[in-house]
C-alpha cells in the first residue's frame, strides 16, 4: 500500500486521502506551465477590462498613424500644401515607427510589457497635442514623426501583452477582437471628422491660430493619455515573467488575475508553484533583467553592468534569428509584413483625399454625362492640388468646404472592415488561419488592380471597402502566426521588426503613390496589386499556426 507515503497521517484517514484528496493536492502543487497557471486563473472582469483598455490603446495607434488623410482636404490651404506635402503627412508617421521599432521590441523584451506601454501612450499624447498646436507645415511633420516614433512601442507591445494574458482557448478570439477595436477606431476617425470639419471653430489661443482640423487631431490625443494612466494600473505580463526566471512576480500576476476574475481571495488561486523555465531570481528595485542566463550569487555584479554589457547581453539573446530554421521563417515574415501595409495602408490614407475629390468633381458636373472614372478623378485631383498650390490667392479666398459624400464614404468603407470581422472568426475556423491568409492575400491583390477598372464613384465605394476589409483580416491572421510560431523571448522583437517592416512598406507606399500617379493612372494601382499578390504567394510557406506549440 502507499498511503504512508505523505508520511505521518492517521491510518484510518490514510484510504480516503490517497483514493480523494491526494491525488488533488498533487495536481495543484505539481508545478505548472504557463498555459495551466493562466487557465486557472480563469476568464472573466479582468479579461473584459483588458479588453476594453485595448479599445482607446489600439485606436491610439490608429489615430497617430491615419489622421494625417482627413485633414488633407481641410488643411490644404492652412498649410499650402502640394501633392507631395501630403504624401509626406501620410508617411512620416511611419518613418518614426520604422525608426524606433527594434529599440522598442528590445526594450519591451528587457524592460517589461507594462512599462512600454503606460510611459508609451503618456509620451505619445503629449505628441499628438503638440501636432494640434502646429502652426505650419513643417511643425506639424515633425510632431508626426515624433508620435509615429513614440507610439509604435506600446502598439507593438499590445499585441503581444493581449495575447500572453489569455489561455490557448481564448487566443485566436482575442486577435480577432483588436482587429474588431481596429475597425472600431477606423470607423471613429471620419466620424469625429463629421462632427469637427464643419464647424467655424476659428480662434486664437496664447497667439496660436487654431482650426477646426487642429480641434480634430487634439480630440484623438485622448485615448493615449487614457490608455497610459490605465496602464499604470495593470499587472506585468506573467509570461514574460516566467521567461525572464521571475517565478514569485509572475505567480503574483496570476494571482491577481485570478482574484479580480473570480472575486475570490488570492490565497485559493489553486496554482501553489510554477514550472521553472529558467534559473529563478528575484528583480532588484528598478532593475531590468537582460538575458535569461542564471543569475551571478552576487547581486552587486549584476547591478554594475554598463548598459553596452546589457545591449550586447540582448543581442545574444536575439541570435536565433539570425540562424535556421527561425531566419528563413522570420525574413519571410518580415517580406509579407512590408507587402501588405505597403498595399493597404497606400489605399487606405489616400481614399479621403480620393473620395473628397471625386465629391468635388461630382458637384462641378452635375447634370453632365461625366463618368467618374478612377483615372479621371485622380487627375482631377492633381490638376487641383496644384493650382492651390500655385495660385494660393485665389484658390483658397473661400474656407475649404468638403462635401458630405466624402465622410458618407469614408464612414461606410471603415464600417465594411468592422462587419467584416464578425464574419472572420467562424471563416478562419472553417478554412483554418493559414488558409485565410492566404487567400485573402491573392483576393486583395485582385481588388487592387481592380480599382484600376472603376467606372464611378459607387464602384469604387464597393471595391475599396472589399479590398480593405479582407486586407486587415489578412494582417491580423498575419500578428497571430508571427505570436504563435515564435518562442517567448523573441516575440516582441520579431512583431516589433515585422512592424518596422511593415511601417516601412507604408512610408514607401504613400511617398511612391503621388510620384507614380504623375507618371499615369496604372502605375500605382500596379505596384499595389504585385505587393500583395507576392505576399500571397510567400504566405504558402509560412508553418500553419494552428499546429503550433505556445511555448
């Protein structure tokens, strides 16, 4: 018999424990994993209010990147813009995130998830009300760089915090959720840009002239500065706890979790120990811990290691990048990456711009048998853009009126993506998420040679709306392979790197996109569609997520 082998207990109590309680009391002291630890900690108030964080932190990372596109229209006499100028605006966000996205993966993976993204969105807010007070031109690019800069950390950051604060079971719904919250914050811009452009808020303040557009973009500083004093308040990631050796922090997280999901006390969290995946250690005050070597027994040479030692520490840590099997799945990662912002976000910042013109157009020849092509519209629009640039005086002697039609449309292009993600999951369920992304790759190359063909303004209503709801599905389908296919210590800087090259691919979009369209009407929508088909195509190597291992 080996009911004596707790040792001590009573003879009579002996049976009952070994055939009930002991086989219990083993299960939640035997040390867990992370998956284990975070499903014991249940799914509940804590979960829905990381959620509901993710609402004005994602659409933070929205705004920074997009409100540059409604207010081209407004802005363009303010400002004296040329076409060039707004291909600019467009993409200067995107050269700071391309900047600073492997500083912000590395420290995200030292430092920590929360303090990324608390000191993150403070930061960015502070940008966004500095771009709300620029004066011309050139001030305005430079608080632009400066958010793209600054935000693309804690928007990095999100996607990896969301996903290691939910179990297996929860993941994959949790992604489609942002891509939800993205859409979301899609839908808000043209919204806020309805109830804003319109209005004669023209005034002064402390000697600065102040507009309606100015109105606007100080209006979408708010979610930052929410999203960061939120953030104060959350716990540090348990995952990357557990990858950093620091066991008692994370097993506190999860406790912590548990309590608010559950409303129990923090002592009944059944989980007693956790799986040591590397050396345990405690964190000295302050103190970021760089590799996931075994701590020194003398605290004090930890703590004097310069901050060269530390980078070079991290560096190689991030060595099996650099070999195979994770270099070729990484490169092919990071290629995808840059071939889908580069087609998407190229659209998607020049259709309120496109959309403002094909109104103006409209309304210059109503009654007339004019076909708003999409070539006709894009001259249009250059012709436009630049006799306001040369014959300011006159052109811009009346306040700049955007007609209805350009935010109708806007609003039901961004809704379409919205509505499209209550589609996706039981999609990516039936085809499997590497299928969806797939096919939805070689689907958008095809909408977007199909802008090309558009006839009218209701055709290219109908296509944009397609082409970027199925674009933005692929993207997310894309952040979730690179999560799940990706060990823990590496997963922040190859979804860092992966936004670099994606921001990348968005900068060159939106610079390429002007000059092309003075070379002709095809030239843009062709390096549109081949970016995404050869992403497409690169998607048929990518490993299917499904069948990977969290670790």
């Amino acid at each position: 018999m080996e009911n004596d082998t707790d040792g001590g207990e009573g003879d009579s109590d002996s049976t009952a424990e070994a055939d009930g309680k002991t086989p219990q009391k083993e299960d939640q002291e035997a040390p867990a994993n992370f998956d284990k630890a975070i499903e014991a900690a249940g799914f509940g108030l804590f979960n829905l209010i990381l959620l509901f964080v993710a609402l004005p932190a994602q659409s933070a990372a929205i705004f920074e990147s997009s409100s540059m596109s409604y207010i081209l229209p407004v802005a363009e006499c303010d400002l004296h813009l040329t076409l060039e100028d707004k291909g600019v605006l467009n993409a200067v966000a995107y050269a700071g995130m391309t900047i600073s996205a492997v500083a912000w993966g590395y420290l995200a993976d030292t430092k920590g998830r929360k303090k990324i993204l608390y000191w993150g969105y403070l930061v960015d807010a502070i940008c966004v009300f500095g771009s709300a007070l620029s004066q011309n031109f050139l001030m305005l690019v430079v608080f632009k760089f400066l958010g793209g800069f600054v935000v693309n950390g804690p928007a990095a950051v999100l996607f990896t915090y969301l996903t290691e604060m939910h179990g297996p079971k929860h993941r994959s719904s949790v992604l489609m959720i942002v891509g939800m919250v993205t859409s979301t914050a899609t839908v808000s811009l043209p919204l806020l840009a309805w109830g804003i452009f319109p209005r004669d808020w023209d005034f002064e303040f402390w000697g600065l002239r102040i507009h309606s557009w100015q109105i606007y973009l100080f209006v979408l500083g708010i979610p930052s500065l929410v999203s960061g004093l939120i953030f104060c308040g959350m716990p540090e990631s348990p995952r990357f706890l557990m990858a950093q050796g620091r066991n008692e922090e994370a097993l506190q997280a999860f406790k912590q979790i548990y309590h608010v999901n559950t409303r129990k006390p923090k002592d009944s969290y059944p989980v007693r120990e956790l799986q040591q995946e590397v050396p345990n250690r405690k964190a000295q005050k302050d103190e970021a811990i760089y590799t996931i070597e075994e701590k020194s027994e003398k605290p004090t040479e930890k703590q004097s290691r310069t901050f060269v030692e530390s980078l070079r520490s991290g560096l190689e840590q991030m060595k099996p990048l650099a070999r195979k099997p994770l270099l070729g799945l990484a490169l092919c990662c990071y290629t995808m990456q840059f071939g889908i912002f580069l087609g998407m976000n190229t659209i998607r910042l020049w259709l309120p711009q496109l959309f403002a013109s094909m109104a103006e157009f409209e309304a210059l020849h109503s009654g007339e048998d004019v076909d708003a092509s999409m070539c006709t519209i894009l001259e249009f629009s250059v012709n436009r853009t630049a006799e306001t640039a040369l014959n300011y005086a006159d052109a811009c002697a009346e306040p700049k009126q955007v007609s209805m039609d350009m935010y109708m449309n806007n609003i039901i292009v961004s809704a379409t993506g919205f509505v499209g993600y209550f589609f996706a999951g039981g999609i990516i369920r039936a085809l499997g998420p590497k299928r969806m992304m797939t096919y939805g790759l070689f689907l958008s190359g095809t909408f977007g040679i199909l802008l090309y063909f558009s006839v009218s303004s209701l055709m290219t209503l109908i296509v944009s709306a397609t082409f970027l709801t199925i674009t933005g599905i692929a993207v997310s389908s894309l952040l979730g392979a690179v999560v799940a296919l990706f060990p823990t210590q590496l997963r922040t800087v190859v979804v860092a790197i992966a936004m670099m090259c994606g921001r990348f691919g968005a900068l060159s979009g939106n610079l390429l996109f002007p000059v092309f369209v003075k070379i002709g009407c095809l030239p843009p929508f062709i390096m549109v569609s081949s970016v995404l088909l050869l992403s497409g195509v690169l998607s048929i190597f990518v490993p299917n997520p499904a069948k990977a291992t969290f670790s």
